[in-house]
C-alpha cells in the first residue's frame, strides 16, 4: 500500500480530525496574512546579484546626502487663459499647495520650470510620507477654476501599480475566472455538490498559502504581484488535482467498488498522479528561485507555496471530505448535464481513432501548424511595462501626458552617475564637465544635470535628468548607450570607475539578467523533467516525446504572444495593447507555468496508458481508450485555467495581458493538439519503442504512478492495429 493511498483511507475514515487540522491552518494562515503582509510588499523590481545599479545606487547613499533639491513627484499646473505670472495663477497655485501640505506628505515643494507658452507650471514635491494622502487633493483641484492639476513620480506611480493589481485581481480573477471555473466544473461533474468541492479545495489552498509566504515577505521583501500569482495558480492547482481526484472517485463507484474502497483506490491511483504531477510543477517553478531577480524569485515562492498547499490538500482534505459526504458528492444533478459524466467521450473517442489511423498524416499537420506558430519566438525583445502603458484614468498616467506635453524633458527619476576614483585631478574634473555638457544637447539627457562632489574627493555624483517613461524603449536605450558609448569615450585614460544607476538602469539590468537566465532555466527545467519522467515511465523516449511536445505548446505560445501584442494581430478586437517589447519575466515565467500545468495533464494521461499497456501489452488500446477517457477531464481542466488566466488577461496591466494571454493559449494548444492529436499520433509510430529504457538504466527505481488495482477489470476499446 503506497502512501497515498494510505493518507486518503486514513483521512476517509477520520475526517472530523482532519477537517480540524484544516480549520486551524485556516485560521493560523489568516492570522499571518494579515499581521505580516500589509507593508511588506513592493513593486519594484530589482535584480539581486549586485548589478552596476545597485553598486551605483550603494554609492550614492554611502558618500552623498539626500539632495535637497531633490524631488519625489512632480505636478503640472496648466491653465488654457491664464498665464504662470497672473494673480489668478497665483493664487491658485498657492491654495494647491496650502491643501497638499496640510496632508502633512509634503515636506517641501519648489516651482521648477515655466513652459515655453507660460501657461503651465512644473511644481516638484518632497515627499516625507506615503503618497496616498496627496491624491485626492490634486484629482479634486483638477478642473477648478480653469486649472488642470495632474501628478505623477515614484509614488503616484507605486500607488497606481498596487490599485490596479488589486482591481485585475478582483475583476479578472474573482469575477471572471471563479464564476467560469465553476460553469465549467458543473458541466464535467454535472453536479453543483461536486463541482462546488473543487472550488472550495482550491480557496482553502490559497488561504494556507498566503500565510506560510507571510512570513518570508516579513524577511524578503516579496513583490506585490506575487498575490495575484498565488491566487491564479492557486485557483488552477486546487481545483486541477481537486478534479482529477474526484473524477477517479466517481468512476471507481461506478465500477461497483464501496464507498471507502472507492477512495481508497483514488488515493492509490490519481493521488499519486497529482503527488508526481506536483513534484514536476515544483521543479519547473523551482527554476524562477534561481534567478537573481525580487520579482522571478517572489512569483517562485507564491507559486511553489500554493502548489505545496494543493497537494496536500488533494491528499487528505478531499478524501476527509469524500468520507463524510460519500455518494453525496453526486446531489443536485443537473439536467441533462448530469446524466453521462464518467466513461469515454464519443467526440474525443472518434477524434482519436481517426488520428491512431492517420498518424502520419496527423503528426504532421498539426506539428507543422505549432511550428508555424512559434517562428515568431525568434523575433522576442524583452523591455519592461512602464507609466505609458497604463490606463488614462490613473494619475501617475495623467500626470505624465502633462510632463510629456509641457516639459518633455523632465522626470522624477534621473539616472545617478557614481565616478570613483580622484575626482578632484583637472582630467576628472574636465572629463566630468565634457560629460555634462554632451548629455546637455542629447535629446533624452538634455533637461538637465547636477554635479556633487564627495567631501573626501574620492566620488562624484553626476544626477542626469532621462526624458520619457523611464521603462520606455526610448529611455532604455539610452541607458545602454550611455554605458557602453558615451562615458567610455568621455573617460577614456582616465583613473576612475564610472556606474550607472537609477531606476532605468535598474531596469536595464533586470532586462538583461532576464535573456541571460532563460536559457539557463530551460536547461535546468527540461533536465530534471527528464529524468524525473525517465524514473517513474522507466522510458527514455516517453520522457524525451513529452518534453518535446511541452516545448511545441510553450514554443507555439511564446509566437501568438509576439504577435499580438508586438505586431499587433488582433489585439484591438482582444483589448490587448500593442507594445515595443514583451515584458522581461514573462518569458520566462511563461516557460517554467506552461512547462509545469501542461505536465499535469501529460502525467494523468501517461498514466492511465502506462496503467492500461501494463495490462494489455497493446499501445495502440491503450492510448487510444487512455485518450477517449480522459480528454473530457483534461479539457475540463484545461478550460478552468484558460478561465483563470483569461481574467488577467482581461485586466489593464499590460504585463498580466501578456502572461494570462500566453498561458490561456498554450493550455487550449496542449490539451487539444498535444493530448489528443500529436501524443497519440507520436505513440502510435513509435510503437514497442514507446517503453524503450537502455539496459543500462534498469538500476534505476520502479515508481508506479497511477498502477489500477489488480481486482479491478479495465475496460479497452480497440482501434485496430
């Protein structure tokens, strides 16, 4: 008796002390979200193996004071009769700041810039506390009197990203992708009970989960998009393993076995399955902790807790919930809906036969359309989603149209130039005057620049206004430039060390960071995939078939997302935006998802064929009924996560779109073309050397994944030979 089986009879039989264990994880867990996670989140992204940035950034802070002149948001004051000089103006402009510093966020405001008509005012504030506070007074002195009032900074801009994650959140996940996931459910179980069940798995599995990230957001300061990741992977996984469970249960009842034995051998068969899909789901996200970046390393942890949580909750909350209710999981079935939900699906069934007896024909077609599919992956940029991409309605967006408008040169977040080294020897001194004076004419560093020297005379720091969305292309670019172009020529002999800071170049290095890591991961990811598949089939060419099949599905949706949003095909009937580049995780958190969800589907269905080959020695019976019995569920289950991450997509961060748009396309691809056309038709060819292990790798261990229980008769269906 395997240990899977042993939890869910020992679960079944007591599930009152289990349903308790449950109740005080639930209520530990809210306790711990709610005490450690407000103000322990963050919507910065950094990179954290040491980039050029942040040696910049250490710099700053360690030799040089805050700058008084320094600012954390600017506000633009614009009226279309007035001009700045007006009594009118004045006034107006005084009574703005009267209200903002009675707040008590400003701690000092400074008039900076007249436009070039005089009729706009640029207004820099110093913060001394949260932003929030601030907000209403410049969205209630906007249209007063004539006067147009927007703001935008650092913290207009954090204020918008959290309101905005939390609103997707709310409208894309819970009210979209709930109430789709349990449309879908009814319609697999054809029962509210049963399809109510995996629902609230899945809840309890986010709960739990957010309060054991609780305290690592505490000790690491996790991104605030890692709830959003938590919830949609929760929401996934718990009702995924939640189906597959209940699916077995209710099919083994209807075999004729008791109650308890029913669950039993679900805990036997499927439990294990989702023990070892869980285990591969881990491996794949475990490669997003290996990269040196806040955000890859937060959507990791979220992720790998929720799915942690899923599973154990599958092991032992279902089955103790199964003991309780037992036949009536089945109660208030649905018309129609309701009457045929167990055994093989005429569509899929014709489906797959009629690919078992064209494979040739069928491998072909359809692998030639992914392919087709995926070219565009050759042409992914990665950049990052800045202000420009949010909605108008936001004020951090309001407030940079204004900037761009009157002052298109300004920004609250300048790229800070560290030069270590004797910065009071005449070349220094000369090279860092040549510096300014050439970035004074560039037309993204030309707003302007300050020069401080450290009281030692061993650092400078040279603060260079960047022009535009500081995550724009535009500002990139420049970047890049500036450290690869610009300060090697000006500096060029010169005894000092030069580092570029701030936060595009903050974002220069997490851009980069992200195309150095993805091949890595993939090659990590796929080998331990590899080998782990190789152990439980014992199979070299089953773990090598499914690893190429899952890289087909990533492959092909890494293409439609290029083209939808960098080529614009269909993104205006979407509501997608067209953008410059794909932001720089989403790649690869698409890869390491992907790669984990579809092994889900490719573990149940591997192992319903392994369990029906085992008994017949038939490939072609055994994939052909593995196949036609299955795709309901796994379409089902294919649907909920479409449902899912089809609410992010639906939301206005341009980020999500992207990675709930990728994410609903591969699955629809994977559990359609993959499970029940190229699976079966590789199969199919392949033949006996489907099961083909080297004589050299018979040491490795026997693991059975989802072996039937010998008492119990399989029923096959034949597709010739």
């Amino acid at each position: 008796m395997g240990v899977t089986e042993r939890l869910a009879r020992a679960s079944s039989r007591h599930p009152w002390r289990v349903l308790l264990g449950w109740l005080g994880a639930i209520v530990v867990a809210l306790g711990l979200a709610v005490t450690l996670l407000p103000g322990n989140l963050t919507t910065e992204g950094h990179v954290t193996n040491n980039p050029e940035s942040v040696q910049a950034e250490r710099i700053f802070y360690r030799d040089f004071p805050p700058d008084p002149r320094g600012v954390d948001e600017l506000i633009v004051v614009r009226s279309a009769t007035e001009t700045v000089q007006a009594p009118d103006f004045r006034r107006f402009v005084a009574g703005l700041l009267a209200r903002a510093k009675a707040t008590g966020v400003v701690y000092r405001s400074s008039e900076l810039r007249v436009s070039p008509d005089r009729h706009a005012l640029l207004i820099g504030i110093q913060r001394q506390a949260d932003v929030d506070p601030l907000l209403p007074v410049v969205e209630q002195s906007n249209g007063r009197d004539g006067f147009s009032v927007a703001m935008t900074g650092e913290g207009t801009l954090d204020h918008d990203f959290n309101d905005l994650s939390q609103h997707d959140l709310k409208s894309g996940e819970l009210e979209f992708g709930l109430p789709a996931a349990l449309i879908v459910l009814l319609i697999v179980f054809g029962s509210v009970v049963a399809g109510l069940i995996p629902l609230a798995m899945a809840m309890i599995s986010i709960v739990v989960a957010l309060g054991l990230c609780a305290p690592i957001a505490a000790g690491f300061s996790l991104s605030v998009f890692f709830v959003n990741m938590l919830t949609g992977m929760g929401l996934a996984l718990g009702i995924d393993y939640s189906l597959f469970v209940l699916s077995r249960y209710r099919e083994e009842r209807t075999g004729g076995r008791a109650e308890f034995d029913a669950i039993a051998a679900a805990g036997a068969t499927s439990s294990r399955a989702v023990l070892f899909s869980g285990t591969v789901f881990v491996i794949a996200l475990s490669g997003m902790l290996l990269v040196p970046s806040n955000v890859m390393k937060s959507l990791g942890v979220g992720a790998i807790s929720v799915a942690i949580v899923s599973v154990l909750a599958a092991l032992t909350l279902l089955p103790a919930l199964l003991g309780l209710l037992g036949d009536r999981i089945n109660a208030l079935r649905l018309p129609w809906i309701g009457r045929n939900t167990t055994g093989e699906g005429r569509f899929w069934g014709a489906v797959v036969r009629e690919v078992m007896r064209r494979p040739v024909v069928s491998l072909v077609t359809f692998g030639a359309l992914l392919l087709a599919l995926a070219v565009p992956a050759f042409g992914l940029k990665l950049g990052a989603s800045g202000v420009s991409t949010l909605p108008d309605r936001l004020e951090s967006k309001k407030g940079f149209e204004a900037l761009a408008r009157d002052f298109p040169q300004q920004s609250s977040s300048p790229a800070l130039i560290a030069v270590v080294g004797n910065v009071r020897s005449p070349l220094v001194r000369a090279d860092i005057v040549r510096l300014r004076r050439d970035l004074s004419s560039d037309p993204v560093f030309g707003g302007g620049s300050d020069l401080r020297i450290a009281p030692d005379g061993r650092a400078a720091a040279v603060g260079v206004l960047v022009a535009g969305d500081k995550t724009g292309e535009r500002a990139l670019e420049a970047v890049r430039r500036l450290r690869s172009t610009e300060i090697p020529r000006v500096f060029q002999g010169a005894d000092v060390r030069v580092l570029v800071g701030g936060d595009t170049a903050d974002n220069v290095d997490f851009i980069d960071e992200m195309n150095a890591w993805l091949p890595l991961v993939f090659v990590y990811v796929l080998g331990l995939s590899f080998v782990l598949l190789t152990i439980v089939f014992r199979s070299i060419v089953v773990a090598a078939t499914s690893i190429a099949l899952n890289l087909l599905s990533v492959g092909a949706a890494y293409g439609l997302v290029i083209l939808v949003f960098l080529h614009g095909w269909g993104n205006g009937l979407l509501g997608f935006q067209r953008v410059h580049s794909i932001e720089a995780w989403v790649p690869l958190f698409l890869f390491s998802v992907l790669f984990g969800l579809s092994m889900d589907y490719q573990v149940f269905l591997l192992s319903r064929i392994k369990e029906l080959y085992d008994r017949t020695g038939s490939t072609v019976e055994a994939v052909t009924h593995a196949v036609s019995s299955t795709a309901r569920l796994i379409t089902g289950a294919a649907l909920i996560i479409v449902a899912v991450f089809g609410g992010f997509a639906m939301g206005d961060l341009v980020m999500f779109q992207q990675m709930g748009f990728g994410v609903a396309v591969a699955l629809l691809i994977d559990a359609t073309i993959i499970r029940s056309v190229l699976l079966p038709a590789a199969m199919r060819l392949l033949g006996s050397w489907n099961w083909y292990l080297p004589s050299w790798l018979e040491w490795l261990p026997r693991v059975e994944v989802e072996a039937a229980p010998r008492d119990k008769p399989v029923p096959i269906v034949s597709a010739g030979s």
